[in-house]
C-alpha cells in the first residue's frame, strides 16, 4: 500500500515565513489539507507538482461569482460569499463549523500521529531500530485514513506488520499462541517504552470514538471503513505493546 502524502498548512507557513518564496513543490497525488488551501489562497501561493498530477488531485477551485468566492455551508445548503471565522473547509467548498465533528476527528488524527512520532523517538533512544520502523509503518497508515478522509475516498486494505486485517485481529485476540506471552497488565515496572505504548494504545481507542461520532451515522458522512481501520490500528499498537513486554526487540541491543 502507497502512504499518502499530506501537505498541511504547519509546513507551508514555515516555507513562507522562512523564504517569502509564493511558490511551492509536491508530489503527485499529495492531499492538502483545508487549512493548508486557506493559507494557499490567502498568500497566493502556486502550486508545482513534481510530475503530473492526476485527476485525484485535490485541491478543488471555489466557485465564484462576480469575481468574488462563492463557498456552501455543509449543514445548511446556504450559500456564503465570505468565509465565516468560526467556520473551516470540510472539503473543497463546503464549509462547517470549526467544531463539527469531522473536524474534530482530524483534530485527534493529527495528536495521534505526534504521538507515534514521541514513541518512535523513544523507542529510537533506546536503539529498537526494528520497533522504530514498525511505528513508522504505522504512522504512515495514519496519514492514508486522514487522505482517505479528506478526500472522500475508500480507504484501501490494510496490510500491517505483515497481516491483513484478520491477521492482525487474531494475532491480538491470541497472544499467547502468536507471541509466547499471557496477555499483559500494564504497570510501570515494564518500563518506558511499555509505558508509552500502553498510552498510545488508549489513545487510539479515543479516536476511534472520536471516529464515531463523526463518521458512524447513518447518511452521508457514514464511513464504517475508517471505523474499522482504527480499532484494527488499536490491535496493532497492542501487537506491538505486546512484543515488547515478551522482549522480541532485545536482540537489537
């Protein structure tokens, strides 16, 4: 599976403010978030691609009217010629409000993912390259569920650590049979690295609730693929917690 790419308006202000420089390079295919088209358009900044792009590109051009921006509330069907402050992109020109659940959800994708970069950082310090590159495996799924969002698109087959999606149920239902180790009751005398994934683990779970709420109805936003996708993420961090109670990265050392 190809990890998605995401263009997100952190990196664009910090090339602006560092350069002034109005244009900017992507990979084909790079999901830009709606933030990142608001700093866009605001700082007119030229979008290049590094080859070309295809029609899953995805910034979407806002309508206008008389010259000016003509954008839809998401909620409501009405129609906007200003962008409201309270209100943000949930895709192309459709607005709703900054605390709509979608964007609530984005909200605890993006903590989730500095997360998995805190325990990669952890997990690097203490020389487990192998669990380093299992997080890093994991984050990038993480970035393919918010393109998956973001987009409105399927969200493809998950294949992690080796297994698909029943693999990776069975593999955490029977951890005795598939890691050698009863299933664990985290305490603080597993040390650092336990510690931090138990606390990853609770973390996913949060944004599957998260999940939810905003994508669990039924109707449109309904995306019972994301759903599944994160309580099977959940399963991966627990693997992976799992793992190293039973000591499968000590050999690194």
């Amino acid at each position: 599976m190809s990890k998605a790419t995401i263009l997100t308006d952190i990196e664009l202000r910090a090339h602006w403010y560092r350069t002034r420089q109005t244009t900017y390079t992507v990979a084909p295919g790079t999901c830009i978030t709606p933030a990142a088209q608001d700093f866009i358009r605001e700082h007119q900044i030229q979008l290049h691609f590094a080859a070309p792009v295809s029609s899953g590109m995805t910034v979407t051009p806002i309508p206008t009217q008389a010259g000016r921006a003509r954008y839809v509330d998401y909620v409501t069907g009405k129609a906007l010629d200003v962008k409201p402050e309270n209100m943000t992109h949930l895709r192309g020109n459709l607005l709703v409000n900054k605390r709509h659940p979608r964007i609530a959800f984005r909200g605890r994708l993006d903590s989730l993912m500095a997360k998995v970069i805190c325990v990669q950082l952890a997990a690097a310090e203490a020389g487990k390259e192998k669990l380093c590159e299992e997080l890093e495996e994991l984050l990038g799924y993480l970035r393919t569920i918010l393109a998956a969002e973001v987009k409105d698109e399927p969200l493809q087959p998950m294949n992690l650590l080796g297994m698909d999606s029943e693999g990776i149920r069975q593999c955490s239902h029977h951890v005795k049979e598939h890691i050698g180790i009863n299933h664990p009751i985290p305490s603080y005398r597993m040390g650092k690295l336990c510690v931090m994934l138990n606390e990853l683990r609770t973390q996913v779970r949060e944004t599957e609730l998260s999940a939810v709420n905003a994508l669990g109805q039924e109707g449109p936003d309904m995306r019972l693929d994301i759903i599944e996708g994160l309580n099977r993420f959940s399963s991966c961090v627990y693997i992976l917690f799992c793992r190293t109670v039973a000591g499968k990265y000590e050999e690194e050392k």
